[in-house]
C-alpha cells in the first residue's frame, strides 16, 4: 500500500472546512486519520468529566463521517509526539499534517513534533482552523498584544475579512494498515452513577448536528438576539460554543453563514459575530499570556485575602444551595445540561468571587470539569475578567447583584421557577452570606491590595 498522509484530528473534529484534512487529500497519497488521547505531555491538561461526555459522542460522529469517505479515524492514548513518531515509522508516512492550538504545552508539543519530523524529512505543516485570527497578527499600534477587548474588535473588523470556509469532501482514498484502540475502553461515559442523562437529553454533538443548530439559529433565534440574548428563560442565544469548542464547526463557516443575514436578521448577526470576536479574544490572550489559566494577570491579586475555601460553601455553590435563587438557577442548570446561560455564568461567577470571597480559580476548575464548552481560553478569561484580575478585566469593586440581575433578566421568574421551584417557599435554603455586607467585604479586600 502506498505511504500515507497523517492527519491529526484534535480540536476539530470535522470534515468540511478542515485545512490539514484539505491538504491530504491534495498532496494525493492514502489519507490516515489519527486521534490522539494526549493526557500525560507536560503542559497538556485532562478534560473534565463533561467534555468526556461530549467528546465520546463527538468522536463516533467523526468516525462514521469519516468511514462515509472511505477513511478510518485510528485512535491511540499517550504522548502525542511518541505515538506520531511510531506511526510515522510503522506506515511509513511521508507527511503529517495538523491545524493550530494555541495554548502552551500543546504549542510545544506541536514545535517539537514538527521539529522532528521535518529532520526526518517529512512533509509537515499546520494550519489556521480554529480562530478567526491568528493571535500574532492583531498588533496593537506599539506593536504588542491586545489588553482591551474594544481596540481588538475593532483592528478585527478592519482587517482582512476572514477566509471562505473549504468544502467537504465525499469521498477519499483511505489507509487502511494502522491499529488503533476502542473508544469504549477510555471510559469518557460515566457508568456508577451515569449523571448524563441530561446531557444526552439536551445536546447532540457531532458536525451535522452544529450545523443543523447553525442553521436553526439564523432561521429563528437571531432575530431575537440583540433584545434577547441577556434573557436566560428565552431560547435565544446560538448553543454553539460546544461544537466551537470541539471544532464540530469552524468559526469561519459561522462568520461566513451569519454574513448572509440581512435586515433585522442581521443587527442580531452582528451582535452576534461579535461574541464569535470574543471568542478569538480569549486565543489571542491564551497565545500571549498563557499561565491565564492559572496565574493572576494582575499581580497585585496574588496578595489578595481570599477566604479559606470550606467544603460546604464550595459544595453549596456547586449544587446550588447558596440561597440566592439566580446563583442556584444557573448551577443546576449546569448540572443538569452541562452548559448554563452566559449572564447568568458572570452571576454565579461574581457571587463565588467576590461575596463568598473565594479563589476564582475554585470556580473555573469546576466549570472546566462540568461544562460541556469548557475551553481553555474562554474559561480562563471569563473567570479573570469576573474577577477583575484579567487584563481586560471588570473592576473588582464592580460586583453583579443577584437580585438586581433576576429582576432585570428574569423579570418573570420563568428561569428561576424552571431551576429552583422552591424559591420563595418555605424551607428554601437560607442566603450563605448577606448580599450587601458581602458587597462591602470584597470592597474593604480589594482596597487592601490597592496600592500594590
């Protein structure tokens, strides 16, 4: 059988528009499709629980896709580079070709791996897929990286209009020589007990299903965004974040489609896309910040008197018995669906950080564990900017109130009754602290840290 082309398959998990798949099959050679488990390389971070979930289901999706074509998905668990090496040797490939990650220990492991393979003489290239922009090309005029969301959009929208999706593919000459391991065996569903029956109820993963939500979303939802995408009772926002996040769509063939609106479709379309720039924001931070994830930007805050984390106001959090009936709302969304709507997220975010007064890093360790959208970039800015130790961050003295956000958002208290029916009964949970004398605590811990 002729040598191979690799293609590595890792957050973007498609046919169409998919550049390192595109090369491939142009370069005319066997297509070998390669899925590796990489939890053990330095840097790598393991997924929660809930993107396991999704990315089981997101892999069979992928696999049929693929077998449709004539190409079999091989999976393999370890090292990445170690395992890429043995293919290579074992098939003989002569080329190996990926689209771009951008966060640290991915980024080396990629340099390393194409450092290698280049000296072995194998065609090796990577490839721009999974932002609109490449981090390194958004300057700022002193000719560094972007600190402030506003600038960034705008040098966006000034610059190139991003490129056209690539078309998919129906059918490819596959290699049919490599081994790989059983989904089944890496354990990604859960068994005792199996909490995912909300989950499975809520969401189909895969690429034709994002670009069927796609699709219903610019028919029906975008209309509404501008008025109602604040609103967590309406079914107004796109619910496309875990197929961005798994790259079961590309946010090129998401620019591209909203373009087309026009009219009232398109104000929406535009608010719209300009959430799809928030996204690349967190890339283009992820890129030139990396210890985002874990490190406070502002380094003042590595003073800051956080309290002592004790288990059961954590555990109320998580669960959603703080007794603040919006906070609970969002996360037992969250445990029932794996997602929780994006005003509500700053809620519950901003009470954990600033009137329970714990480490935001307790909350996005959480939402990384059961988000089904848990991305690194995203999860790791939205959590700074909450809580005011991001670069372009919301002031930590800005703290959201819970019942102010209820009454502006669920005025009704549709969203609320559907999360927490108990809510203003009796027996519901007492509040874990006062909202007001919370308020003033985090004010008093931040002047303290003020003059740092």
């Amino acid at each position: 059988m002729t040598n191979p082309s690799i293609v590595l398959f890792r957050d973007d998990l498609r046919i169409a528009d998919n550049p390192a798949l595109q090369a491939a099959a142009e370069r005319g050679d066997p297509v070998l499709a390669v899925f590796i488990l990489d939890e053990v390389s330095p840097d790598i971070r393991p997924l929660g629980a809930a993107s396991k979930w999704w990315l089981h289901h997101s892999l069979t999706a992928l696999s049929a896709s693929l077998a449709s074509i004539g190409v079999p998905l091989v999976l393999r668990r370890g090292a990445a580079a170690e395992i890429v090496t043995e293919i290579v040797a074992t098939t003989g490939a002569g080329a190996v070709f990926w689209n771009r990650r951008y966060g640290m220990g991915e980024r080396e492991v990629d340099a390393g791996l194409k450092a290698s393979l280049k000296a072995a003489g194998i065609d090796v290239r990577s490839f721009g897929a999974s932002v609109l922009f490449e981090p390194w090309t958004m300057k700022t005029g002193q000719g560094g990286p972007y600190r402030v969301f506003t600038p960034f959009y705008r040098a966006c929208l000034a610059a190139l209009e991003p490129r056209q999706p690539i078309a998919g593919f129906t059918a490819l000459d596959g290699y049919l020589g490599a081994e790989g391991e059983d989904l089944d065996s890496w354990g990604f569903l859960p068994k005792t007990p199996d909490w995912s029956g909300g989950l499975a109820e809520t969401w189909v993963p895969g690429e034709a299903a994002a670009m069927e939500r796609l699709m219903e979303f610019l028919a029906d939802d975008v209309t509404k965004y501008v008025d109602e995408h604040d609103l967590p009772a309406r079914n107004s926002t796109s619910k496309l974040s875990p197929y961005l996040r798994f790259g079961e769509i590309s946010p090129f063939q998401i620019w591209h489609e909203v373009r087309r609106g026009s009219g009232r479709g398109k104000v929406g379309g535009d608010a719209f896309l300009r959430q799809l720039v928030w996204r690349d924001y967190g890339y283009h931070l992820l890129f030139h910040y990396p210890e985002i994830t874990h490190t406070n930007i502002r380094p003042a805050f590595d003073h800051f008197p956080w309290n002592e984390p004790t288990p059961s106001i954590v555990t109320a959090w998580q669960q959603g018995q703080t007794g603040i009936p919006l906070v609970d709302a969002g996360m037992r969304e969250l445990w029932q669906t794996g997602t929780m709507h994006n005003r509500v997220r700053m809620v519950a975010a901003s009470f954990l950080v600033k009137n329970l007064l714990l480490d935001w890093r307790i909350g996005e360790a959480f939402f990384w564990d059961t988000l089904v959208d848990a991305d690194a970039a995203s999860n790791a800015m939205n959590w700074q900017w909450v809580a005011g130790t991001g670069v372009d961050a919301a002031p930590y003295f800005r703290v959201f109130n819970p019942q102010l956000q209820a009454a502006r958002f669920d005025g009704a208290g549709e969203y609320v009754a559907k999360y927490v029916p108990e809510a203003g009964s009796f027996g519901y949970t007492e509040p874990l602290v006062d909202l007001k004398e919370s308020r003033q605590a985090a004010l008093d811990a931040y002047s303290s840290i003020k003059g740092l």
